[in-house]
C-alpha cells in the first residue's frame, strides 16, 4: 500500500523546458514513491515524454531540479540516468533486429572473460535470472527480428533491469500491443512494483490508467493541470481534465448506406518476411459508403494483407481491384492516383520521411502533380498554404512547418498523416492503427472525420488491434485468423466475448 510515509525515489521540481517556438515544460513539479505505478497523462504535445527524456537526461532542462532519492542530481546523459537507477523504456524500441536478445540487453554493458572475450553465456544466465524473477518469458539466442511486439516489449524491460533499473519510465509502452499483451504487460509492472521497483507509466488510454495506476498526474499545454487517484475519477473526467473540455468517448454514427463495390479481393493469397503464407485465399468486398472492420490478434495476416492492397507487397495469387482496375502486384503510386488513401500502422516507417520538414511530407503522393507542381519546377507558395491548412485543420502540434517530422510527437506524426491522407480526393481509405498512440481528443476527431468520409460514400476498411475501436467503428467486421477470414458478422449485433473468442481460432 502507498502511503505518505513511502520514500520517495525521484522528484521534478519546477521543471522549465523551452524549444524554439514552444515551451514544452512549464514550472512541472511531480513525484514518485517507491512501489508506485504513477500515470502520467496529456494530449499530444502536453510535454510528457520531454519531461521523462529530462529525468532520463536525453534533455537538459532550463530550470529547475531533480531529485533522485533524496539528493540532488545533474542527469547529463542516458548513462548518468542509469547510474542512479533509472531505466525508460521508449514509445518506439530501441532494438538491433539483427541480433539475439542476450547481445541486445547486454550491448553497452558487456561482461567479459580475460578482460576483453564477450562473456555471453553469463548474460545469458543474468537475463534467464531476470526473467524468472519478474516473470519476463524471454529467450536469449532468438533473434529480436523474429519476436513479436509483445516479446520485444519484454526485451526492452529486461535490458533496464539488467542495468539494475529501479526506476522505470515506460512511454506508451501499449501503443503496439494487443488488448491479450497489454494484459500481460499490467501484470509485469504489478509484479516489478512488489518487489520494489517504481514505474512511471505514460498512455492515452484511459482504462488502462484506471486499471494499473495507483496515482494519475494530467499535464496539458505543458502545465499540470491535475492530479487524481482511479477510485476518485472517472474515464470522462480525465479526458475532460486532458483536453480542457468534454470530450465523447462513443463514436456517434448514422446507419450506412453501402452503395456498389469499390475495393475487392479474390483469392489473394501474399508471403510473410519469412515466405510463409499470411494471408491466404482471402476474399473481401468493401462498398461504397461502409466500413469494414478486420479484428484479429495481431501477427495473423492484417499487416500483409494491407501491404498487398497499398501496394508495399506483391502478392504470390488472386486478384485486387479498385472500382474495377486490377491492381495485384501494382506499384504504390498507382494504386494512390486511383484514389485509394493508406494511414500505415507503423507511421514513421511507412507514413512519413521522418528527415524531411512536414512541408515536404504533406505533399509526398502529390508533389508531381498540379497545384505543388508546374512542370519540372516545384511550386513552393502552394505547398506552403496547403501544409498551413493541414496543421491548422487538423490540430498538429508543432513549432513551424518547416521542421523535421521526426520533431514531432508521435501522436501529432499520426494526425498529420491522416490530415495529408485525407486532403486529397480519394473514394477508399484503408487504415491500419489510425488512432493508434494518440489522445482522447485526437481519437474523438479522427473517428468522426472517418464516419465523415463513409457518410461522403468513402469506401473504408478499418484494422485495429482495438476492439473497442473496430465494434464501435464498423458496420461489418471480418474476423481474421491464420491469414484466413473466419466470420463476417454484423457490427450492430456482435458481443466482445463472441469477437475475442472468434479471434482466438474459436467457433
């Protein structure tokens, strides 16, 4: 039980943070007691990973102190944060695919035989150590590559608790997890916090916070705007406290009114990286003026199955058409000039040139074409209108448009893809993840800029790994298993239970 009278491991005080344009911290002050899972919630662009990459020194702050265990500390670097015991694990990991989980844990922190021979079987025996303590199933000679999302989350844990982390900061750490993961995941903090370890554990989903946390801090705008308890509050009135107004939790549509095909598969069949069949002789039929909703655990063919339909994989049989062209095999300009719009669900490796300045990302599908182009020449004045009315519409949080789009949160990344996805005239819109690590604010909009585009006779096919999302989204859901489609069932009728069981293979 937390208390008044436990220690406290690590205090901010007054933190002050500028960037050009913006203040990312404002006089932020909070701390966290040993034991505690505390959550820290905002918008997109509220200052919350600014101040944890404070505390782990990846920043300097421009004023004020913090304290870790009583003493006042300088964090100058990553290094000096795990010195003092704190371990963060980020939104996006910091894994080498290539190399096996013991060479990944132990990288910058090798043991050696003689002096200077890598020991790896004793780091072998350290993380398998680890694992049995804390419950943390990993194997240390499989490659990160070959391991799913949930497995690399674990791996990135294990890499903090080996630098003997007690202090562990975990960014969005369910962004890319599955609701089954997720759950395993709460599990592991409530075993790390009985043995001592504290957490600070960032997230836009409000459940979660009401499941795990033991004390809940909500910035915005860079100021601490509240601090609550789960028994004292509720999902509407921390999203109310994050976004400074009242925000719908439901997704409110009309019934639809599907017209003609627009987007069909027969047959289609597409490899896996490792040239297994993914998907597998599936046949779909999304209309005009619907949405089609594909629930499944990730890992069973939703991922290949949209980089066949955008193009970003060939597939080995069957057909793909859009309003009657046969795409299959079709480069991804193409497919986009035929008006079909792609929200990728990894944003910055498929969504976005993440060197490039957002005036040059808002205009990546259309840079060679009228109004952005005359001829060969570039037209400058139009993309600089066109991205201003994107951030501006769209609510993107950023200093100006001609930064980098990897300067921006990972939730203001993925609102300014879907603004550039949605600014030009398409009739399909397929997204895979589309509110995935972004705020209740930012979910409320782009569901309802979804249900616009159906209600404006967009064809939509929808991929979620939130369940809440696709039931409440969908007017017909696919149920996707093995890389095959399992059930076709009425959004209006369907039950989680029915959804969940029919997800895990069950009938």
């Amino acid at each position: 039980m937390i208390s008044d009278d436990t220690p406290i491991v690590l205090e901010a005080q007054h933190i002050t943070k500028h960037f050009p344009g913006v203040v990312a911290n404002d006089d932020v002050s909070l701390h966290l007691r040993q034991g505690e899972i505390l959550a820290l919630l905002g918008e997109n662009g509220a200052g919350k990973s600014t101040l944890m990459n404070i505390l782990y020194g990846l920043y300097h702050q421009d004023a004020g102190e913090i304290w870790v265990r009583g003493v006042p500390q300088r964090i100058a670097s990553p290094y000096e944060a795990i010195k003092l015991g704190i371990g963060m694990v980020h939104q996006h990991f910091q894994l080498v695919p290539v190399m096996t989980v013991a060479e990944n844990v132990m990288l910058g922190a090798e043991m050696t035989r003689l002096g200077f021979f890598l020991d790896i079987s004793q780091a072998v025996k350290h993380i398998q150590a680890i694992s049995r303590q804390y419950g943390l199933v990993v194997d240390p000679h499989a490659l990160v590559a070959n391991l799913p999302v949930g497995t690399q989350q674990r791996v990135e844990i294990v890499k903090a608790l080996y630098r003997h982390a007690d202090i562990l900061i975990l960014d969005e750490p369910t962004a890319v997890l599955t609701p089954q993961e997720s759950a395993e995941l709460f599990q592991i903090m409530r075993s790390l916090t009985r043995q001592q370890k504290s957490i600070i554990f960032i997230t836009h989903k409000l459940g979660e916070v009401l499941t795990v946390a033991d004390r809940i801090i909500v910035l915005r705008g860079g100021h601490v705007v509240g601090e609550t308890t789960p028994s004292a509050t509720t999902q509407s009135q921390l999203a109310a406290m994050m976004v400074g107004r009242e925000v719908l939790l439901r997704v409110q549509k009309k019934p639809a009114q599907p017209g003609a095909v627009v987007l069909e598969t027969r047959g289609l069949c597409v490899l896996d990286d490792r040239q297994r069949m993914a998907v597998d002789g599936v046949d779909l039929q999304v209309r005009a003026g619907e949405i089609l909703g594909i629930a499944g655990v990730q890992g069973n063919g939703q991922t290949e199955l949209v980089a066949a339909l955008t193009g970003l994989r060939v597939p080995v049989a069957g057909s793909i058409t859009v309003n009657g062209h046969e795409v299959a095999g079709a480069t991804p300009r193409r497919i986009s000039e035929l008006g079909v719009a792609h929200i990728p669900e990894d944003r910055q490796r498929e969504g976005l040139v993440t060197s490039y300045p957002l005036i040059d990302n808002a205009v990546l599908e259309m840079y060679y074409q009228p109004p952005f182009a005359r001829g060969v020449r570039v037209d400058q004045p139009a993309k600089l209108g066109h991205t201003q009315r994107l951030v501006a519409e769209f609510d993107v949080r950023t200093p100006n448009i001609y930064v980098a789009a990897n300067a921006l949160s990972g939730g203001n990344q993925q609102k300014f893809i879907v603004a550039r996805e949605f600014s030009r005239p398409i009739n399909v819109l397929i997204a895979a993840q589309p509110t995935r690590g972004i705020d209740v604010g930012s979910i409320e909009f782009i569901h309802q800029q979804i249900v616009r585009k159906r209600d404006e006779g967009m064809a939509v096919l929808l991929v979620s790994a939130e369940l809440d999302e696709i039931i409440a989204l969908s007017d017909r859901i696919a149920v996707m298993y093995r890389g095959k489609f399992v059930a076709l069932l009425d959004a209006a009728t369907v039950n989680r239970e029915q959804l969940g069981l029919l997800m895990a293979g069950g009938v």
